[in-house]
C-alpha cells in the first residue's frame, strides 16, 4: 500500500506522553531510528539487525508507513494498514520496502547523506458511516485524520501529515479519489470509509556518508 506523506514535521520531546499511535515520543523516536539503520544496512550489505526492542509496546502487533524524502522530494512511502506482526518488524520491512518504492527510483547510498525518514505509526482503523461527498468532508478533523476509502477492488489512504499540503477537506478527498483512480465530486458506489490516526516520528539528516 502506497502512502502520500511528507518528513518536515518535527518530532515531539523524547519525554512526551503515549501518543494516539499507543506509544510513547521516544518508542516511536526508536523506531525512526531503527528504520534509518535498517536503509543504512541494506545500502551497505551489512546484516539485518534483527534484535527486538526492549520496549513491549513495540513487539505487539501495528502498522506503520515509512515514508523517505531528500532534499525534501518524496523518495518512498510503503506501509501497512492493517496490523499483521510486531510494530518494529513492520517499521523494519517498510523500510526496506520503502526504498523501493515502485513509483519513484530506488534510493542509493547517494542519497544516504541528505536522506529524511519518517515513521508514522498507525491508531486503529474506524468506519465512517457516510454515503456522500458532503457528509464526509464535514465529518473530517484537518490536520488529525488518515483517509481510506475502498471500493471497486480498490483501496487508497492519505496520512494525517497530507494535511500539510491539502488544508481544504474537499481538495484532501478530491485528490484522495484521483489517486485511487475514481471520478472526482463523488464517492464510488458502495464505497467503504475509514479513518485513522497517524502520530509521525522522524530521523533527519544530514548523515555521514556511507563507508
């Protein structure tokens, strides 16, 4: 599943409370930290690092998006919707997988030094019980909902950090159907709604080249 972010919003203090995501500023700050070493070891062929973290919160089961930028230019944005192993396997796979975004060249270790990763770590999935544009774009919380809509075999999702760049609910959910390939100023037929929320945590560069 492809994901539309963005990695300039800044992390909370490592002392912040559990964030919506169930964690707290510094587990998901590990996190980001362990999505970074995880590029940084594949663009090297160095081995994984498959030591679990200490904190149990990371080894329950979520879902995350790792998305990659440089220079502020989208490098990747992979992640999972649905909780299906350990958050910080799943921080870890999407990394990886990030890196390889289909729609965008895979990133290499020149890229490495000016490389920004974020993680954005998922709340639960919840239906919302709309069945037109109007009722959904009023029913939207700028600034704090993910967007999924499903419908003819199709799914797509905007995170919460979308909202950086499309502060209008119209234009969120306008550009949300273009990207799920679906006629603009309406929703599918039988289409299913669901919202989330997605607290991001990043690891910024610069970094030191790779060796």
């Amino acid at each position: 599943m492809n994901g539309h972010a963005r990695g300039s919003r800044p992390s909370a203090p490592a002392d912040a409370p559990a964030t919506d995501g169930g964690i707290s500023a510094a587990e998901g700050q590990h996190l980001a930290t362990r999505a970074a070493r995880a590029i940084g070891r594949a663009l090297t062929g160095a081995p994984r690092d498959g030591r679990p973290p200490t904190s149990a919160a990371l080894r329950r089961l979520g879902a995350s998006f790792v998305t990659l930028h440089r220079d502020g230019e989208l490098r990747g944005c992979i992640g999972t919707l649905a909780p299906v192993c350990p958050l910080y396997l799943d921080v870890t796979a999407n990394a990886l997988r990030a890196m390889r975004d289909p729609r965008l060249p895979p990133v290499t270790a020149r890229d490495w030094p000016r490389l920004d990763v974020g993680v954005s770590v998922l709340g639960p999935l919840v239906p919302l019980p709309v069945t037109d544009l109007p009722a959904l774009v009023a029913t939207l919380r700028p600034g704090v909902d993910g967007l999924v809509i499903t419908a003819d075999g199709r799914q797509a999702t905007f995170l919460p950090v979308v909202w950086d760049k499309l502060t209008d609910p119209a234009a969120f959910v306008g550009h949300l159907l273009a990207k799920g390939g679906w006629p603009a100023g309406r929703l599918p037929e039988g289409a299913v709604i669901t919202r989330y929320t997605a607290p991001e945590f990043h690891d910024l560069s610069p970094r030191p080249p790779l060796t």
